[in-house]
C-alpha cells in the first residue's frame, strides 16, 4: 500500500519531542514551582510552558493521523514490542554508567525497574500507547465505517468532553494521563486525516486559532480569577491541562499547520533519518535514574534568573537534549540491526499471535 509521507507531520513530531523536554525542564526541573508570582519571570516562564503543553496531545494525535489509512492494512504489533526493548535497553545502560560514575546515585530497586516499564508512571504514555496499540486495528476499521457528517459530529464531541471535564472534572480522564485520552486524540488525528481537515482549513484561520489558544490560557493563568460554582472549582489553572479545550484546540491547529508543510528531497531525506529516533528523547528525559539525578529539581536557579534568560537556556536546552538523543539513537539503530532486534520482535508476535489464535479456538470450538 503506497501512503502519501507528510513530512512536515514528521518534522512536527520532532518540534513536539523538544516541546516535551521544556516541559519536564520547567516542570520537574522545578522551575514553575519557584519563580515568585507578578514576575517578569513568572508571565515568560508560563507562556513558554503554555506553549509547550500541547506536545503529548500532538504526539498522539499524529499517530492516529499517520496510523489512519481508507484502506485495510496489517498493523505491525511488533514495533510496540520494538519499543519496549528500545526503552530496556537505555534503562539498563543508563542506570550502569550512573552506577559506576557514583554507585551511591543508583538502588537496587532502579535495576530491577528498568525491566518493566510499564508500572512506571516515568513512562506513563508508553503503558498508556500499549493498551491503544492493541485497539488501533478495531479503531481503525469503526472510523473507516462512519461517513464523514458522524466523524465531524465525533471531533466536536470530544472537544465537548474536553470542556465538561475541565470545568466539572467528572469524567474520570485523569488530566490526559492515561489511555482514553490517548485513544481519543488518536481519533481526532485519525478524523483530521480522513475528512481532510488539514487542506479544508486555511492555513490564516488555523495560525489564529493557535495564537488565540496560547493567549487565552496564558492571560487567564495571569488574571483569571478563583471562581467556586455548583460545586465546579475554577481556579487560574484551569486550562494548564492535557484535556484543557485550549491546549486540545493548539495541539489541533498546531497539526493541521505541519501537515501543509512540504519540503525539499534534501530535507525530506534528512526528516526520514532522524524520524526513527525521535521517541528515545523522550526515553533519556523520563528514564528514572537520569531524571532522579539530572533533572528533578536541577534547573530552579532557573528562577532568579532574568527573563530574557530562561527561554534561551531552556529553549537550547531542550534542542541539544533532542540532538544529542538523536545522534546517540542512531548508533542504538545499527546496534539493534546487528543484533537481529527486528527479527527478534516479529517473532514474539508471530508466537503472541499463534497462541491467541490457539485460545481464540478453543472458544470458539
């Protein structure tokens, strides 16, 4: 099946990996929590945090844009089983260099840790995209049923349910931590891709959106007020969350901008390269021993920093972490190639596969 490449989606997963390190720098790095409110310091770090707080939802709502095809394919479950190694296997050699540079900086527990990624909140969006994984097929071929009135009808009750929850906080979506906001982002990209969302809207309409997103979030974190109502709890923070109908609004338009973008071959050769390696940022930032020693609490002086200062630092930051991951990455690549890792994956699915069709027989029979 020959499938149309958007390589300005796939530039945009880069961007949203960078995005993602500003995130967890200004975050656990402990810098929101210690720049004085009425600050310069404080309106600038926010507005960047504001700006990067739609990167988890564009990361996932890109994989229901790219995963989304009119036409039936076989899904490979080998490349979450890919994954899961790839995240094994920069936790063990992380947590053994930090074990020998100071032994006193890595437990017993870290080893046994990095083994099983999935009861690690660190890697939160990984359990979450494993439970997805196994449903994007059945995902895949509900939306290929619906004409495209009931998909513009679904796009507009997810972002219902992104206000309700917002405000009420009463369907249990755990501030986007989990996998039914995953599921339902990557149906949105899925719904941006098939209605063709991404050429009907005009690139003017979507940069405003965006802007007016940013704005709206940033000035009523600034000036907003505490408001208690039939037991609804508005505070200025209301709209800092992943399920926020501001941050879901930028993460929307933020894709629909990507996706118009085309690019030279060079480029676009360059994009392809690095496309592989962009999740293993996100491995290095979150892996516990490099975040529990490097990252928690590292970046607070940060705050008594000069204004103009903290989105250069964090900005570069952010984009050598991204950088440096990728080269180190491609080096992963050529590792796993010698050691037959693909091969390795496809295997335990086949095996996975035969024993659910065994089981699935039996029940059947």
């Amino acid at each position: 099946m020959n499938k149309k490449r958007y390589y300005g989606v796939d530039l945009l997963r880069c961007i949203s990996m960078i995005l993602v390190v500003i995130l967890h720098t200004l975050g656990a790095g402990g810098v929101l929590d210690a720049t004085a409110q009425g600050t310069m310091t404080f309106s600038v770090v926010w507005l960047l945090e504001i700006i990067a707080y739609p990167a988890v939802n564009i990361f996932a709502m890109i994989s229901g844009f790219v995963g989304y095809s009119d036409e039936v394919y076989k899904f490979k479950y080998s490349n979450c089983i890919s994954l899961w190694i790839r995240i094994v296997f920069y936790g063990i050699i992380s947590t053994v260099v930090i074990y020998f540079v100071n032994s006193e900086l890595v437990s017993t527990g870290d080893f046994f840790r990095v083994f099983f990624p999935i009861t690690t909140r660190a890697y939160w969006y990984y359990t979450a995209y494993v439970v997805l994984v196994v449903l994007i097929p059945a995902i895949n071929f509900v939306l290929r049923s619906l004409d495209k009135k009931v998909l513009f009808s679904l796009l507009i009750l997810i972002f219902l349910l992104s206000i309700l929850e917002t405000t009420t906080k009463q369907f249990a979506l755990s501030g986007g931590y989990g996998f039914t906001w995953l599921a339902l982002l990557y149906v949105l990209g899925a719904i941006i891709k098939k209605c063709k969302l991404h050429e009907k809207i005009k690139l003017g309409y979507a940069l405003t959106a965006l802007l007016m997103s940013i704005l709206i979030t940033w000035i009523w974190l600034l000036y907003g007020r505490e408001i208690s109502l039939f037991n609804w709890e508005i505070d200025k923070e209301l709209f800092i969350s992943y399920v926020s109908p501001t941050v879901l609004c930028s993460a929307v338009m933020t894709l629909i901008i990507f996706a118009k973008v085309e690019f030279c071959d060079k480029v676009n050769r360059i994009i392809k390269l690095i496309r592989p390696c962009v999740f293993t940022t996100f491995i290095l930032n979150s892996q516990y021993s490099i975040a529990n020693n490097f990252l928690y609490g590292k970046f607070v002086f940060l705050a008594n920093t000069r204004a103009v200062i903290v989105p250069v630092f964090v900005i570069g930051y952010a984009v050598t972490f991204f950088v440096v991951s990728t080269l180190i990455d491609l080096l992963r690549i050529y590792i796993f190639k010698f050691a037959k890792v693909d091969s390795l994956s496809k295997k335990v699915e086949s095996g996975i596969k035969f024993l659910l069709d065994k089981m699935s027989s039996l029940v059947v029979d």
